[in-house]
C-alpha cells in the first residue's frame, strides 16, 4: 500500500506529512521513487523531520504550509463516515494545520482500524496548566481522562509544550459535535477528532491488497 502511494507523488510537488511509523515508511517508500529529488516535504514533528532529512528528501519550513498540494498521514481509527482518530503519536495539532490548508488529504491505514463507530481513547492535547480543570470538565462529560505518560512514567511532552489526556467515551456517537464541546474548554489545545475535506483512504487488507475510501462512502 505504501509504495503505491507513493508512486502517486508528482514530480515538483510540495507536500505534508503526518507523524508517526506510517508516515516513517512512506518516506522510505518516496525516497525510492523518480520524483523524490524534486519534491519537497513539510513536516508534522521533528521526528519525521529527521526520517525525511536520513531519507536524503528536501525539506521546507512552515512558511510552505500555504502551498501544501498534499497531505500524507495516517491514522489510529477510521469509523463508517470517515471520521479519524489521530494523535497517537501527539502531533495532531501540527497535523491538523498541514491537513486544513492541504488541497487534498490521503490517510492509510490497514484495515483493523476502520470500524463502524470511533471507539478508542481520544488524545486530548492540553496545556499544563490547565490539566486538573481540564481533567475534570472531560469527566463530567462522560471520559476517562488518563494522562498520557512515558516508559520511565513521566509526562508525555508534546512539541508544543503541552500534554495529552487519553479519554475513553466508549463509542462517539457524533464525533464532530464531541470535539467542538471538548475544544470549548478553556486550555485544550486540540482533540484526536478530525473530519477532513477533499480526503482518501487507503487500507491496507491482511492479504496485502489495497482498496480505498472517500468522502461519502461506505465500507
């Protein structure tokens, strides 16, 4: 599924990606590719800065942002209405900028992660200061807030400064409407919610073949 992705890349282009391992192996995938010295990537984190710079591709800053002809990004759950959760890695605030202004979206994804409702913990990214109030008001809403920490247990730090709760709903009924009430909260940042414009999925099936999602569909 990757390399062929990739290989959808045109020559010249300027193009936003995502975080995380995906995102990591479609890199390698485009720097195999004809095209990859010519085009040039904005990356989400400097984790995929530094695959991107390793992989020998050109990168630009965020003064691109606005010239953004693609995003390529993947993601942690795809429900029936093509709604995402994303911030696994805790880049969904820079994510979401890459995703808003690209003219097109791809995600990928291999087919476990599409399921008929969003039903995993949603990363919230929130500022610090915030946290206990924040923690709260999710509650009370219904989540369980976890704070996301590390291998040695100390906060996860985003790039941003900021951390992230991990709050289980259960099942999002109206994903849409769950992340504008969380965004209402005083010191969230960003939710894991995203419903994307001009967007394509690709999934990757257990057989290793390949079928594709967009705006309006069903699976």
């Amino acid at each position: 599924m990757i390399k062929l992705v990739a290989s959808t890349v045109q020559r010249g282009s300027i193009i936003g990606l995502g975080s995380g391992s995906t995102v990591a192996a479609f890199i390698k995938a485009l720097s195999e590719t004809e095209s990859s010295k010519s085009i040039t990537v904005v990356p989400s984190s400097m984790q995929i800065e530094a695959v991107a710079l390793e992989a020998g591709l050109r990168v630009g800053g965020p003064h691109l942002i606005k010239e953004l002809e693609w995003v390529f990004d993947g993601a942690d759950q795809v429900d029936k209405s093509l709604n995402l959760i994303k911030g696994g890695g805790g880049a969904m605030f820079r994510e979401r900028i890459l995703l808003s202004a690209a003219k097109k979206c791809v995600i990928m994804v291999d087919e476990n992660k599409v399921v008929e409702r969003l039903n995993r913990p949603l990363p919230v990214e929130v500022s610090p200061f915030a946290r206990w109030y924040v923690k709260d008001r999710l509650e009370a809403m219904g989540g369980r807030a976890v704070i996301r920490v590390d291998k040695k247990g100390y906060p996860t730090i985003t790039e941003n400064g900021n951390i992230v709760f991990d709050v289980d709903f259960g099942e999002i009924e109206e994903p849409r409407g769950l992340h504008y009430k969380i965004k209402d909260i005083a010191g969230v940042v960003d939710t894991g919610i995203f419903t994307l414009p001009s967007l394509r999925i690709y999934v990757a099936r257990l057989d290793g073949s390949v079928y594709t999602l967009d705006q309006g569909s069903l699976y």
